[in-house]
C-alpha cells in the first residue's frame, strides 16, 4: 500500500478496530485489502480462524468473511478459506 491508500484506511481502522464501513466501494476495497494482509498467502484457514482474526477488528465478523470472500481476497471451499486476493509484500 502507499501512503495516500494508508491515510484512507487509517480513517476507517483506528487502533487496530474498523470503526466504520466505508459506504464507497473504492474506499471498502483499500479496508479489505488492509484485511486480507492478516491472513498469509499458501496458508488454508478453518472458519473458526478466520472469524477470530477478523472478531479483532469487529464484532460483525461474518460480514467482513462474506466481504472478503465477495470480493476476492478470500476464497472458500468445504469450511476451508485461502487468501486469494490481496497487496502481497515481496
């Protein structure tokens, strides 16, 4: 991410909690993306462990599984999800 992309999702994501969502969808795929950053790329995830990663950042962690998974980032198959989609770090 670059530091105008930051500054975007530092509105929505203040000490590690999403605060709100953003209503713009442009603006909802940098949140996503900052989102999808906690699950490691090759690695599969039970539900449970998805719903804990994202219950740290809010309450309503099925809706941000479904926005993952809608939008690509996640990917999920029999229970299972991968990170599909994303910013990778190299």
């Amino acid at each position: 991410m670059n530091d105008t992309n930051d500054a975007v999702v530092g509105r929505f994501v203040k000490d590690g909690r999403l605060v709100i969502m953003p209503s713009k969808r442009s603006k909802l795929l940098l949140v996503l993306d900052h989102l999808a950053q906690e699950f490691e790329p090759g690695r599969t995830y039970a539900e449970r462990e998805v719903n804990v990663v994202l219950g740290g950042y809010h309450d309503d962690f099925a809706a941000l599984r479904r926005y993952l998974v809608d939008e690509g980032y996640l990917t999920r198959e029999g229970g299972v999800y991968w990170r599909s989609g994303g910013t990778v770090e190299v």
